[in-house]
C-alpha cells in the first residue's frame, strides 16, 4: 500500500521529553500496538467466557423454545445463584421456575414457544413471575458472540455516534435506546398514547401548564393594548394642545 512505516511524531516527543532513547519502528509497534491489542482480545474473551457468564447462559433455558428443545428438564435453579441478589424474591424462584415450566409444557397446540429473550419478555403473562421476568433481563444485558454484516450497524457503534454527537450534559437514556434501535419501526402514535396511560398526571401538569401560559399571554395582550390606549389618548391630547396654540 505504499504507506511508510514510522513511529508517531507525537509518540517521539513524549519519549524526549522524558530522556528515553530512540526507539525502532518494528519494536513500537511490537510493544505499543500488537501487544496491548492481543492482550485486550485475551481479556475479552476471558470475560466472555468467564465461570460466572457461563453459568449465567445456562440459564437461557428459560426460554421457552429452548425449554421445549431440552423436553422441559432444565435445571436452571442450579446456576441462578449467580445473580441471586438481582431478583425481587429469591426464596420463591424454585416454585416460580416450576410453574414457568409448568405454563410452556401444557400450552394449547396454538400456542407458539418464544424464541428469544427480548420475545418473551414482550409476553404479558411474564409480570405473574417477577423472578423469571427480571433474570431475562439480566441475561439480555450479558455479553454475546455475533455475527454482523459488513453493511450492519451493531449497537455499540449506535451508542458512541449518538455519545459523540451530543453533550454529556444533554446525554439522555431514553433517547439513546431510540438510537440503538434505529432499525425498529417505531410507531408515534401508539408511542404517545401508551406514554398518555402511563404516565396520565403528565398531561394533567401540561395541561395546567398550558392554561397558565395562555392566561399569562392574554394578560400581556390586555396590558398591550391598554397602553397602546393610553399612548393613543396622550397623542390625542397633544394633537389639541398644539391646535389650541396654533389659533392664540
């Protein structure tokens, strides 16, 4: 590619500054670049492939289709240890997991099992097994292996434009998960009436607001037009008093 190797200018005048000899092209990026590189991908994948996050994983049986994969004998009490302090009631998870079990093994035929945690957190029957609805939550939230097209955006590269393109102090969670997202079709509508039930006193306070600021604005007009008033008569009578000089 015709590109010269060399070490970076900036790298050379922190080395001067600091007394420390020259150093070679090949031994830069030897101990500067490949190292630090190769020892960031080790530490990765050691995290990745931690004891904790594997016991973690094996409780993606919680999952419906893979539940239905393994004929309903799964174990997951075994490994829930590991986030026992992220659930809302810990010493009811055996008898929950059973029922969760139970509920998925005698579906109707109709009935289609859930493929993937962010499918079977959208069930509305999830809310009855506190316990199950916030370990999926967890487990969603743990880092996975995943193949990207060349053309695809992944998620993180999502979050660091939407960081970079706004000030921290304007930074917002909401907005960002939107930015994420942004290959889901969103629909406005429906948005802001789930948002109106949810949250209902916000449009009693937006209401009140707004009635406080038209009242606000018509005393501003009637204050206007008032003084527009008063200047209309002073001019009048300084029109008269000009007159009245005029014929004396």
């Amino acid at each position: 590619m015709e590109i010269p190797v060399k070490v970076p200018r900036l790298f050379l005048r922190k080395q001067r500054a600091a007394d420390m000899g020259e150093i070679q092209e090949e031994a830069y990026f030897k101990e500067y670049v490949t190292i630090p590189v190769i020892h960031g991908i080790m530490q990765e994948v050691e995290d990745m492939f931690s004891e904790t996050n594997l016991k973690a994983l094996k409780c993606l049986s919680l999952v419906p289709a893979v539940m239905g994969q393994m004929k309903f004998n799964t174990t997951e009490e075994n490994y829930a240890d590991v986030y026992r302090n992220d659930l809302p009631n810990p010493d009811t998870l055996p008898a929950e997991l059973h029922c969760w079990r139970i509920k998925w093994k005698h579906r109707g035929k109709e009935v289609r099992l859930p493929t993937t945690i962010h499918e079977t957190l959208q069930l509305p029957d999830v809310k009855f097994f506190p316990n199950v609805n916030s370990f999926l939550k967890v487990l969603s939230t743990l880092p996975v292996l995943k193949l990207e097209d060349n053309t695809s955006d992944t998620a993180s590269e999502r979050l660091r434009v939407y960081l970079d393109s706004m000030p921290a102090t304007q930074w917002n969670k909401s907005l960002a998960m939107l930015n994420i997202n942004t290959h889901v079709k969103h629909d406005l509508d429906v948005m802001v009436d789930k948002y109106c039930r949810l949250y209902p006193e916000d449009d009693a306070e937006t209401e009140a607001e707004a009635e406080a600021e038209a009242e606000a604005e018509a005393e501003a007009e009637a204050d206007a037009e008032e003084a527009a008033e008063a200047d209309a008569e002073e001019a009048a009578d300084a029109e008269e008093a000009a007159e009245e000089d005029v014929m004396k």
